[in-house]
C-alpha cells in the first residue's frame, strides 16, 4: 500500500548530508550510552549552563496547570536530555498569525508546522535543514516513520520537518446525534450513500427544525478537504481527483469529479435549510453545537477517534492523502539560537514516554487517573473545563500521541487501534510526493490569493459553484494556475518515473 521504492530518495538526501559531515552524534543525539570523559561525570550541571528551548504547541486553549506540568517535564528533561523547555500552548484561533511573529526572530525554537502550506515554510527560508540531525537521531526515533512517510518533508534534497502521530487513514463520513441517528435506524459505523444522507437530512431536519442539519467542521466550510489530492498543496492548484485511484492526470480542481459531486450536494443542502444559513460566518466548534443541541449531523474525516454523544457514518473508504502528513509536522526555526538543544527537545518529545504522558495527560491524581484498561479519566468531580490540564481532548496536535494515554470514552487500545487505521487505509497513488512550488512561487502565491477567496464558500454551500467557479477560474487563469500545474504535472512525472 505505501508503497517502499521511494525510501531510495531519503536515503540519498541522508547520505548527502552525512558527505557534508553528518558523522557528528553530538547533533541532538539521544544516545543515554555515550560514554562521560574522565571526571565530567562528577560535574553536576548547573542550572544557568542548562539551554532552554522554546516549544510552542497549537490547542484549543491554554491550560491552567501548564507551568506545573512544564515543571515536571523540565526534571525529566534536565536530569536525562540537559535542556530546559519553555511550554507554550497557542489558540489555534490565533496560532498562524502569531507564530508567523515568532518565526522572524528567536522567540521560538522548535513548532507545530500547522495552518500554513508546508511549502510556505520552505519558500521562506523559516525551517532548519533537519538531514544531518535525522542521520544521527536514536534508533528509537527513526523507527517511528517509515523512508515514504518522511518524503513529504524533503525539499531540494534536504529534511525540514518530522510529522506528527494522528487519526491517520481515517474514513470520509461523518457524525449524527446518537439519539437521533436511533431514532432513524442508523447504526454506528454504517456506510450510506450521497443520497441515503440526504434522505437522512430531510426527514430528521423537518422533525428537528431548531436544529441544523449539518454544521461546519471547517470553520466556514462543511469540512475542510476531501478525495480530491493536492500532492502536498493543501491550495489544490492541481489535483488529483478521487487521489489518483483512477487516473493520475493532474487536472484544475474545478475539473475533478469527486469536487464537482461534493460541492454540488452542499449547494443543495444550503438551499434547502439544512445547513446553517450565516455559515459563512459562522464562529461555533462543531463540538459546541452538538454539546448545545444544534446540531443533527456533521461531516467529517473519522477514524479510531469516537465522540461522545455521537455515531458515525461512512461514505467513502478509509483514505490517506499525500498532503495528510504535511498538515501537522513538528520543525526548528531557522532563526533559533540553538538548533542542537532544539533537535534534543524535539527527539525527546517524540521519544520520551515519561515526557509525552505529562505533555497530553498532565499529572497524575491531579489532572487525571488511570483506569485499568490504560485510558486516562478525569479525577472524580471534574471534567475537561475543571481538571486544570486538557490536551489529551487535543491529543492529535502533540508530536507523538501514543506515548501517552488515550480517554476513557476511547479506551485503552485506542492508539494501538489507530496504528491499524493507518495501516489498512487506502493511500493516494502518489502517497510520497510532494509538490515543490518554488519554481513557480510567483504564479503559485498569485492563485493562491485567488483560491483563499473561493474555496471555502465553495465547501460551505452558500455560493452558486458554477457561478462562482467561473468567475474564480478566470481570475485563476489570470495569475498564471497553468504554470503551476505544468510544474506539479512534470514534477509528478519525474516522481513516477523513478517510483513506480
């Protein structure tokens, strides 16, 4: 499925970077075996000689206990790695705008890769080549991903960023009120067709008029992608549609089928009431318009992951985009003062599972028990807006999940479950290519101003697609979509024919 001949191509990369003098296993190796000179071992570290390294996470909040669950990180990562960690957690309301900020100074050493195309943070010079870093990393950290699942990070031969652990090769549905879905007949984890929702949508929105038929997963959109694969282009300046199951022509996304069919049942679901009419607007988590009672069904990518309140529904496989991995990654930024503490953060938040345990979870007996199954509960009395510490709700923004423990409502297997997930999925026929838009930056910042005003209404139903998409293919055309496609078609081309 994941197909291995392109591991040729990292290893190339790796062993550039170890010609140019990689053979350093001081660059952010977590080695616990290396040998202590004479005498050093009786030299205690003293806390002004320790780095700190600025690590900064997207979540949904800040939460109250972060300074005491810094402080326990801070005595396994200073007894163990020699470096200090500075936890900030950003809204991922504000986290593009404000780590943009960061990444034109030192503030930040390393960050979630999160909310900007990948290739953004290449074009701009903002990312510290990771090759040598990755060459000398710890068995236990390479074994994490396999040569194809890195490939999306290399650019010009060189590695910039590590991906994260999430709900990968999740299936293509949604969710449904799980008292209304009953009432329906609709079980958890059945698949319909675009018409069985819709059937669905009619006859549970005209019995629950207060509530809307479908919400928004994407902010202003019903969700924010779907079959249809970028290559690494989360802009979609040339596609494949359906992920090249069936033809790996790149063709404009206003071409693709599976784009056509899914912004032409949002049109009619906006036009018949089901959707929120100010979608575009719209300022409300799915969540909380569940958790309110206003909302009957969502659209989404759903995987292991099972929310409460909520069943799900499938209408197409479990599916993993070229471009999945690349929407969250964890990188150093080229302007950190120190780029070797700040691999050894990194390797350690990977790695550590005494680390990733408080990082997701928070301190035991205060922000969580454990159960007997090995999931993680609130202690008695509290709750995700009461227990002081919450990311495990936000589990799949850290850098590797699994070393932590899962909710109860997920159970104990939950992230051995999403391993299988990932496993089994349908990957796109040019899983392990990456778009690379630099030859074309101009004509690609150019569209892509153009698609941030179209495409996203498009995905909400509140616009007329045909209208719409003539008018915005013009202004595409205009700022030069052709070019970026010939580029994405030759560079694709290249790919295949070393790959396949």
């Amino acid at each position: 499925m994941l197909r291995k001949k392109v591991a040729c191509l990292l290893a190339a990369a790796i062993c550039i970077g170890c010609l140019q003098g990689c053979g350093n296993n001081e660059t952010g190796s977590l080695n616990e075996n290396t040998e202590v000179e004479s005498g050093e071992e009786e030299q205690a570290v003293q806390p002004d000689s320790i780095p700190t390294v600025k690590v900064c996470l997207p979540n949904y909040d800040s939460p109250a206990d972060t300074d005491a669950v810094e402080a326990a990180i801070n005595e396994i990562a200073g007894e163990k790695y020699g470096i200090n960690m500075d936890i900030e957690f950003i809204s991922t309301g504000n986290w593009v705008q404000q780590t943009n900020l960061m990444l034109t100074s030192d503030e930040v050493d390393v960050l979630a890769l999160y909310g900007t195309p990948f290739s953004s943070f290449i074009n701009n010079g903002q990312l510290v080549d990771l090759t040598e870093y990755w060459a000398n990393a710890s068995d236990e950290f390479r074994a994490l991903w396999t040569d194809e699942e890195m490939r999306p990070f290399i650019s010009g031969g060189k590695l910039y960023a590590i991906p994260n652990f999430r709900d990968y090769g999740g299936y293509l549905g949604g969710f449904i009120d799980e008292d209304i879905a009953a009432e329906f007949g609709i079980e958890h984890d059945q698949t319909l067709t675009w018409e069985e929702l819709d059937d669905f949508l009619q006859r549970a929105h005209e019995k629950y008029p207060e509530r809307y038929g479908l919400v928004p997963t994407g902010g202003t959109a019903l969700i924010s992608k779907w079959t249809w694969d970028g290559m690494g282009d989360d802009k979609y300046l040339g596609v494949l549609s359906k992920a090249g199951w069936e033809s790996m022509e790149v063709v404009k996304l206003f071409e693709a089928e599976d784009f056509l069919n899914f912004t032409s049942w949002a049109r009619k679901w906006y036009e018949d009431g089901i959707t929120m009419p100010d979608i575009l607007s719209n300022t409300e988590s799915w969540k909380s318009l569940f958790a309110a009672d206003k909302a009957i069904a969502a659209i989404n990518s759903v995987g292991a992951n099972k929310e409460t309140g909520l069943i799900n529904f499938r209408l197409e496989d479990n599916f993993l985009g070229t471009d999945v991995y690349q929407s969250v990654s964890y990188g150093i930024n080229a302007n950190s003062s120190n780029p070797d503490a700040s691999w050894t953060a990194l390797e350690a938040l990977y790695t550590d599972r005494e680390i990733g345990v408080l990082l997701v979870n928070g301190i035991e007996g205060k922000n969580y028990v454990l159960n007997e199954d090995g999931s993680a509960s609130y202690p008695d009395g509290l709750d995700a807006s009461t227990a002081g510490y919450n990311l495990v709700e936000a589990y799949w923004f850290v850098p590797y999940c699994p070393h932590s423990y899962p909710k109860a409502e997920n159970g104990g297997e939950f992230f051995n479950n999403m391993v299988k997930q990932k496993e089994e999925a349908k990957a796109s026929a040019a899983f392990g290519f990456a778009f690379d838009s630099s030859p074309v930056i101009d004509e690609y910042t150019a569209c892509t101003n153009v698609m941030d005003k179209y495409y996203k209404a498009l995905m909400s139903g509140a616009v007329d697609p045909v209208n719409i998409m003539e008018q915005a293919g013009q202004e595409l055309d205009a700022a030069g979509l052709d070019k970026v496609i010939e580029e994405k078609k030759n560079q694709l081309d290249a790919w295949i024919a070393q790959n396949k």
